[in-house]
C-alpha cells in the first residue's frame, strides 16, 4: 500500500489549512498520523488512491512523497499488536515507525508500518501468512 508522507511547515494553521484542502479535493483520510521536529512536521496518510491525491497536493505546491507500507489487520485485544511485532521480529523485520487505527465492523486493530528492509518483509509476509488490507 501507499502512504502520503506530507511535509509541514511548523506554523498555525498549516496542518488545519492542508486537512481543508484535502477535503476540497474529496480525499476521505482512512489513517493518519502526525510527527514533529523543530522546524518541520511530517503528515502521514492513508487514502483510496495516494496516487491520484498526490497530484492534486503537488498541483497546489504541497510537498509530498509517496511511500511503501504494510497496513496489517491485527487483533483487537490485549497482546494482539505484540504478538505480531514478536513474529516479525523472529524473520529479522525492523520496524521504522508504525501508527495504528481501529476498524469497528470487523473489530480489528490495523497497524501501519513502515520497515527498512522491503524484501526481509516480503518473506515474512509469506511465511507468516499475517492478513493485510
């Protein structure tokens, strides 16, 4: 899957101006997750077609990137997230950064998850079979 990494300036307003500028373009946000630096903060999101969104925030001189995720369907319950971190973590993934969200009807927990070694992902994605969206 890909996710839209979105870069902000550190001022007020930005993120409220660029959230309103995705729902002028009709984007339904179905995750995100917002990390800071000192002069900088990076949007991260997850929407129905990155591709086509991409276009519209470039055409009004947003800067963002698109990047490789996996966005697994987890357990809704206690241990489930760690459960699976502990099988990823015995096929040698390493996780970059993860955000989570919730999906109700199915009452499962998806986790987001960017990792530093696509292929070592891969093969465990075969190997454990884990359910992905």
């Amino acid at each position: 899957m890909l996710q839209l990494s979105i870069f902000l300036e550190n001022a007020k307003g930005r993120l409220a101006e660029v959230l309103s500028l995705l729902a002028e373009c009709k984007v339904n946000l179905r995750a995100l997750s917002l990390a800071d630096t000192k002069d900088y903060g990076v949007l991260r999101i997850i929407v129905d077609d990155p591709e086509g969104t991409a276009v519209k925030l470039r055409e009004r001189k947003v800067v963002v990137s698109l990047t490789h995720v996996w966005v697994l369907k987890v357990p809704d319950r206690t241990g489930g997230l760690a459960e699976v971190l502990n099988q990823l973590v015995q096929q040698d993934v390493v996780v970059e950064y993860m955000y989570a969200f919730v999906e109700k009807e199915n009452e499962q927990a998806l986790v987001v998850l960017r990792v530093q070694d696509k292929a070592i992902m891969e093969k465990a994605m075969e190997a454990l079979n884990l359910p992905v969206l």
